[in-house]
C-alpha cells in the first residue's frame, strides 16, 4: 500500500479533462497529469479526435491550435504552461487566427 502511494505522488496530481472542438458534436474526455504541459495535450486531443474519425476534419499540427478556458478569461493557455496552472479542467480548442500583414509602397 505505502509503494502504491509513493507512485502517484511521484506521478503528480492526474486531472479528467474535457477539450471542447468548435463544430463538433461533443467534447473529448482524458486524464492527464496536472503538470502535462499545454502543448502535449494539444498533441494528446488532436490524435485522440483524427482516432475517433470526427468531423469536421482539422490539421494536425498543434501549433496552428491553443486551449482556451471559456470560464477562465480571454487568454489562451500558453504550449509551455501547465494543464494544471489554472486550476480548470474544461477547455475549447480553437485553431489560431491568420494575421495578414498587408504592404503599400
């Protein structure tokens, strides 16, 4: 029993977390450890929804992505902090805008 205890506090804390994908019918759930950076569960949720064969279809890349927490703020979840850092556990992916820069001579 002490063994098993000693795992998981060498494991972290593990969080159920729900990731939102505008136009889909329903979130994806999993568990991550709290420390999981944003990045990797980008990665995590973009595998999980081109598995489930979901529609509408997205680019893999997880730097065209960023987690936003609706009931967190407006600011997206940077890729280096951590799943845990803001204490939520229900997210939305949104693909990052597209800046055009336009130039007049």
């Amino acid at each position: 029993m002490l063994l098993q205890k000693k795992k998981q506090a060498a494991q972290g804390n593990r969080l159920l977390i729900s990731i939102t994908f505008l136009g889909s019918a329903r979130p994806i759930r999993f568990v991550v450890n709290e420390d999981e950076l944003g990045a990797a569960v980008i990665d995590t949720a973009l595998k999980s929804y081109a598995c489930e064969g979901r529609l509408p279809i997205l680019d893999s890349d997880l730097n065209n992505f960023m987690l936003y927490c609706p009931s967190a703020g407006t600011e997206a979840l940077s890729s280096w902090e951590t799943i845990g850092s803001i204490g939520v556990r229900n997210f939305m992916l949104c693909k990052k805008p597209k800046i055009l820069i336009w130039y007049q001579s």
